[in-house]
C-alpha cells in the first residue's frame, strides 16, 4: 500500500506525520519501528497518525522509535502544523486528544503554543557518583522525566549524555517502567540549557518537549520559585523553546510549550 507522508522537526525533534482522516491506513508499533528507522525506514524520532476525533479537531497516536506509545510536546506541536496544513485546522485555535488526554494549542506566526497538563514533581531519591549533580528531582509533564541539574564547572555541551543516559536509564531503578533524562545548566535568570536522553529513542535527541517543560518547571521550583505569571527560556541542541506557566499556591497551571515547528519534506512510501 503507497501511503502519502510528511516530516516535521520542531527544534530538532523530527517525526514523520499521516493523515489517517479516513481509518484506511492500519498501524501498529511495527510500522512505527520500520519507518522510523534512520537506514532502513524515513527515519525519524517517532510516528505521528492523525486520526478523527468526534469532540476535538484530531486525534493523535503517537509511537516511539521502538514502538512504545507515549505523549509527546514537540510531536503535538509539529501534529499541530501539519493538521491545518491538511485542512483538518480551521482556526488558529485547536483542541486534539493524545495520549495523556485533551490538549489545546494556539497556531502562531512563528510558532505553535501547546497547552500542557498541570505538572507533577516528586522528590528524586537518586544517586550517580559520577556526575557532580547539585539538585533533582522528577516531573511528569505527560512523560515521566528525571532532572537533573549538572554542577557549573560542568560543560553539559561536552556531557556523554549517551552513556550516563544509558547507565541512569536501565538502572534497576528505572530499568522497569523506564525514564527520560534530562541534564540541565543554568546560564542566566530565567535561561537554562538541556541536553535529554529520551526512553523509546534509546538515545539523545535535539530537543524533547516534554523535557523541555519539566526542566523549566523543576528551575523555577528550585532557584526562582515566585508566584504569578512566569516564562522559563530553554535552550536546547535543536533551538530555543519557551515554557510560560503560572504559579499560585504551591500549584503550576496554565503551562504552555512555545516553539516553533516545521515542514522538513513530503513523500510517498510503501508500507
């Protein structure tokens, strides 16, 4: 079956997108193994299928590269673009289902703002001793995410994000139900920089929206926790992405994921 498809990378963070408006198409996480595949498939850092949804405008099933199904930020955002880019958008508003639930987005000049669920945090009972970490803890902001915040005399840039994220990753803390790491540096007020080892890649990636979120989050509760209106920049390999959110009594709401998200290519495959 010849299948149309496009790609989308939002910072670095690519997927490869089908319109299934029509249920024609049948996947599964074999199908998301073999095109994700950076030799054998497309190549990418999951599948995104667009799919009806009878309250919303879409439905989004996203699959990792090993055909796990989790939620995914930057994925919604480029599922965002290619959805009005298919006709499925009418507006500059949206409302669309994943798998964490119900999401909305607004559809910008230069980016696409997703709104994210009220994030959780837990302390990290955590120890690597071959990494000078100052301070940790875990958020879920629809994926589980460890952060971790790397000592200054620390380079993240030259960090072996691979190796301590393989080691952390199938520890017998988190081998189970695995996690998503995310080491973390402070550069400003406000401005932080993230390197993420995503579980279902097995890797790192250029950007992990997700992770991107909970770092903000985890910042702000460590080293500037005021209340009102805030916006964390985070600088990851792929780019800069914002985190707004509100924060009152002791609680996060309102929080958006802000970037941008672009077509790279569209094609045609046999699956």
């Amino acid at each position: 079956m010849k299948i149309a498809f496009s790609k989308y990378q939002g910072t670095g963070n690519d997927f490869i997108l089908i319109n299934n408006q029509d249920l024609k198409i049948s996947h599964s996480p074999e199908l998301a193994v073999t095109l994700c595949d950076r030799h054998f498939g497309i190549g990418s850092d999951g599948l995104i299928i667009i799919e009806p949804d009878s309250d919303n405008d879409f439905n989004m099933i996203f699959y990792n590269p090993d055909g796990s199904k989790s939620f995914c930020g930057n994925g919604s955002r480029c599922a965002v673009k290619f959805s009005q880019a298919e006709g499925i958008i009418k507006k500059i508003s949206t409302s669309f289902m994943s798998t964490d639930g119900r999401h909305k987005a607004e559809i910008m000049p230069e980016s696409i703002q997703l709104q994210m669920h009220q994030p959780s945090i837990i302390p990290a009972i955590f120890i690597e001793k071959d990494l000078p970490i100052i301070n940790k803890c875990i958020v879920n902001t629809g994926s589980p995410h460890l952060v971790l915040f790397i000592d200054d005399k620390i380079n993240i840039v030259e960090l072996d994000v691979k190796f301590f994220g393989t080691k952390i990753r199938y520890s017998n803390q988190f081998k189970k139900e695995g996690i998503n790491i995310n080491f973390v540096g402070i550069d400003a007020l406000n401005n932080i920089s993230i390197r993420t080892y995503e579980r279902g890649v097995e890797d790192e990636t250029l950007s992990c929206g997700t992770g991107v979120t909970a770092a903000a989050i985890a910042y702000h509760s460590f080293y500037h926790k005021k209340n009102g209106a805030q916006t964390v920049n985070v600088n990851a390999i792929g780019g800069q992405l914002q985190v707004n959110f509100d924060f009152k009594d002791n609680a996060y709401t309102n929080t958006y994921l802000c970037g941008p998200a672009e077509l790279v290519y569209e094609g045609f495959i046999n699956i």
